[in-house]
C-alpha cells in the first residue's frame, strides 16, 4: 500500500512539473523537458546515495547529508579512488555544483542558472558511450520557454524546484518506472496521433508478453528483442512475468531519436543494469540488427507503424530474412517486413508476438504469397482479433499473430476478442479480466463457441489461405425470437388508446367557438376532415 501511495505522490509531483510548462509547448514537446529532468535527478539522487554508502556504508537520512559527505570527502586525499570506485559503477562521475541538490539549492535561492544544468547534461553525455546524445532533445534556449534568458531560466528552475519534490531516496526502482511509464502514458493521451511512433497501450503490451513468455517464465537468462522498440515499455513488461527478472536481456532498435532516448532513459529508470541492456538508433528494415554474436530471441514483441512505407528494393531478395519467401512485402504495406525481420530473429523455441492491422490477413498478391509460405511452414500459431480504437494514432482494429519457428503442427488458433473492451472517451480500454479471458483462450487452444476456433491446415487450406477471423469465429448473435401473438395483442391495445385519444382531441376541437364566421368555417372544415 505504502508502495501504492508512494507511486501516486511520485506521479502527482511530476504531474504539477508538467503543468508549469502546459500552457507553453505541446504535449509532445514538453515531455522531452519533463522526463529528461527527471531522469537527471534519478543519474544525481542515486550517484549521491552511492556514495554516501561507500563512505559510511550506509543510508543517508536526506541528499543534503549526502551532499556534504561527498564535498568533504574530496577534500580528502583518497578523492581520487573514490571517483574511480565510482565511476565504474555508475558510470558517469557528477561534480558537487552540478549536482540536482545543489541546483534545488539555487532555484529556491532564485540563484539557478540553466548553463549550469546545460554543463551537467553534457558531462553526463560525454562520461560514458552509454549516455552519448542523451539530453540532446532539451533545449534549455528556447523561446517557447519564455523571452530572452532570465525567463528562460525561471521556467527551468520552477520545474526544478517542483520536480526536487519527488522522493527518489525512499523510492524503489520499480515504483518510479512506474510512475515514468504512467507519465509516458498520460503524454501519448495528450499527444493523439503522434504518441503511436513511442506508446503501446498497456493492455496490448500485457497480452503480447504474456503471450510471448508463456512457458518460458522460469528460463535464466532470458532474451527480448523488440525491433521498434518506441519508448522501451514493451519490451520492459517482460520482467513483471519472468521468475529471474534481474537476468533478462533487453535488445531493442528505435528509428526517432528522440524515443530512442526515451527508452535508454525508461531502461534506468527500470534499474536495467548497462550490460542487460543493448538498444540502437537505426532503420529496422533498412539495416538488419542486431548481427553479432546473439541474433535470435527467446521473445521478439513488436508493434510496428501500420502499412508503412519501404524501400522494396530488389536487392532485399537476397536478405536472408525475406530470401525464403521469393517476394517482398509490397513498397506501400511494410507490415509483412517487419513481421519476416521479426521471425527472422527468433530462436527455433522461442515465441513471437505482433501486432498489426487486419489486412494482413486477407490481402492476396504477394502479401498472400507471404502468408500460405508461413502457413505451410506452420510458423502462424494463432491469430487474435482486437477492439477497435485501442491505440492512440489509429482507431482501426488491430489483431496479433502469434509466430513460432519450428513446430509438428499447421493448426491456427483464432481468437476474436473485439468485443472484450470497456468504451473510453477517446480510447477504448481492456480491463485485467478480459486480458486474463484472451490469455486462457490462447493457452487451452481449443474451439469455444463464439470465441475462439481451432483450425486445421485443411480448414486454412480450403480458405484459400485467408485467415480473416469472421471465416473461423462465428460471433453473430441471433436476435431474440419474437412472440407474434403477443406482438398483435400490443398493436390491438395501441389502436385502442389511439382512438380514444383521436376522439378526445374532436370533442375538444367542438368546444371551441368564435364570432368570426370565416374561423367557424375553417374549423368545422378541419373537424369534418379528421372524422372521415
């Protein structure tokens, strides 16, 4: 419960730093400021409480404390092994004037400048190639920050000040990604359209790792790859459902550098340790990686953009993660690309999970081609229709497919869940109980009425390969039967009271007189008119 609260004053602190630049920058903007300082105070709070542990092997009460342990403790000759003791383990060495305390310290002073906080973004940047570029999205001069430099540096130092109110001392790490993942969250609902290029909606992350990781909770040293990895926060659902969290490797490939960003910051924030951790800027489809020495995946989860456009060019037929399929997915729909680039990387027993829109399902030419090779090969192990409108860039409905390498069996498993959802304002939402419905769908693989069906390579087959799921899920409801006695009884007692009511209103229309003959005409006209 502690955790719980602790989790939401956490969010309410970073909340309030979002407003101070609300009415300034857009959503998408101010995110890059917000969660760029924080995780600062994270790489300043947790560099102090290091040392401070190393000094006196202990906690210390407040950062303040903390502070001054360390300025003494440079005073002293042993400085020197102190910083390298350090920097090994944190990577990155901050001096005593560029740490978060001292620049709350200023900003309650009104003494804060933000060269001092540029100085300290880039010494953190260039300390270790693990936090090249890092900061480079915050820009502490911009005008939208207010007009010329002291109100430029007011806006900073307010949001320094707010943000120094978020206990990182007495948080654990799971607790702020937490709150880090819920603010990435609340932006991405602010955003709309362009929040899909860096949020996957939690319950679609859910059903994709729960789905992925099944049967492989207890494996040491587990593998994740998601090859558009958007802000990271697919890929970091792993631990929540593995045994052994602490041994699992993360690798992931981002093409927008600034979500690129985001994820190696969400990484830390999630106490990934740096050699758990393998991420990259680069074009998943352009250049294929990860190349070295670990290429396949126990896990490999993807959201990718929908029916983006590729290159195509004729040279990717000799790739070898699309040479078996003798096509290429078409230059306007990449979606078969990124699915062949995901399959490609996955370990012969391992699970992959993706999702994208349904015309994948359906569409013939070389998509088709694509398709009835998987099938054949038994590679597509179950199909799962989504509710519409999940996302926040698109309202078109969405399915999953589940892929695995190598198996005995051709059967697909069809799960329509695109009713399984409670209706939001601008989003629909999936609650825990239906995610728990879909995953226990998916695990006893057999066919239930209206929800799911178990086909057969032959049922595929004599589909023409198309795994639209309406051809396999009957969910049509049948309207309830109607009682025609009771119907004609209804529509009897109805004439009756319209009668009534057409008899009454003539009386009425009788009673009423008038000295002008003309109006006495016109009304008994349109008496006469109503008895007939």
């Amino acid at each position: 419960m502690a955790e719980m609260e602790n989790s939401k004053d956490l969010i309410s602190v970073l909340w309030n730093g979002a407003d101070i630049l609300r009415s300034k920058m857009d959503a998408n903007e101010y995110k890059d400021y917000l969660l760029g300082i924080v995780f600062y105070k994270y790489l300043s709070d947790s560099f102090l409480i290091r040392v401070y542990d190393l000094l006196n092997d202990d906690k210390p009460e407040n950062l303040k404390d903390a502070l001054e342990a360390y300025k003494e403790a440079l005073a002293d000759e042993s400085a020197e092994e102190l910083k390298e003791q350090i920097k090994l383990e944190c990577h990155y060495v901050i001096e005593p004037e560029l740490t978060y305390t001292f620049f709350a310290e200023m900003a309650k002073n009104n003494s804060f400048n933000r060269e001092q906080l540029q100085k300290a973004f880039n010494n953190i940047e260039q300390s270790d190639p693990l936090f090249a570029d890092l900061f480079t999205d915050i820009d502490l001069y911009s005008n939208r920050l207010g007009a010329g430099d002291q109100k430029q540096s007011d806006t900073i130092s307010s949001l320094i000040k707010e943000i120094d109110k978020a206990d990182l001392l007495n948080t654990d790490a799971d607790v702020l990604g937490n709150a880090y993942e819920y603010l990435i969250g609340q932006f991405a609902s602010e955003t709309g359209k362009k929040a899909g290029e860096f949020y996957t909606p939690q319950a679609v992350s859910k059903i994709l790792t729960r789905i992925a990781i099944a049967g492989q909770e207890k494996r040491r040293g587990l593998s994740v790859y998601d090859p558009c990895m958007g802000s990271g926060s697919l890929l970091l659902n792993a631990k929540k459902y593995a045994s052994e969290p602490e041994y699992i490797r993360y690798y992931g490939q981002e093409l927008m550098t600034s979500t690129y960003n985001l994820a190696r910051m969400n990484m830390f924030l999630h106490g990934i340790t740096p050699e758990n951790q393998k991420l990259r800027n680069g074009d998943t489809l352009d250049e294929d990686w990860p190349t070295g020495e670990e290429t396949d995946f126990n896990m490999v989860l993807m959201n990718p953009p929908y029916s983006a456009k590729w290159s195509a060019a004729a040279g990717f037929l000799q790739d070898e993660r699309f040479s078996d399929y003798g096509v290429l997915a078409p230059k306007s729909k990449a979606d078969y690309a990124f699915l062949l680039h995901g399959l490609y990387h996955l370990k012969s027993n391992g699970t992959m999970a993706i999702v994208l829109p349904h015309g994948v399902l359906f569409r013939g030419a070389a998509e088709g081609k694509i398709r009835e090779k998987l099938l054949r090969s038994g590679n597509i192990y179950a199909v799962i229709g989504l509710p519409a409108n999940l996302f926040y860039n698109t309202s078109i409905p969405t399915c999953i497919i589940v892929l695995k390498k190598h198996r005995d069996g051709r059967d697909v498993l069809f799960i329509d869940a695109s009713k399984k959802f409670e209706k939001g304002k601008r989003q629909n939402a999936m609650t825990d109980e239906h995610i728990d419905a879909v995953i226990d769908l998916y695990k006893n693989r057999e066919t239930v009425d209206k929800e799911s069906f178990l086909a057969s390579f032959e049922d595929i087959e004599k589909n023409d390969f198309n795994l639209n799921i309406p051809r396999y899920v009957d969910n049509f409801e049948k309207e309830e039967e109607v009682d025609l006695n009771a119907l004609l009884t209804d529509m009897r007692k109805t004439d009756e009271e319209l009668e009534n009511v057409h008899q009454d209103f003539v009386s009425l229309l009788k009673e009423l007189t008038s000295s002008d003959e003309n109006i006495m005409a016109s009304l008994n006209d349109l008496i006469g008119r109503i008895e007939r």
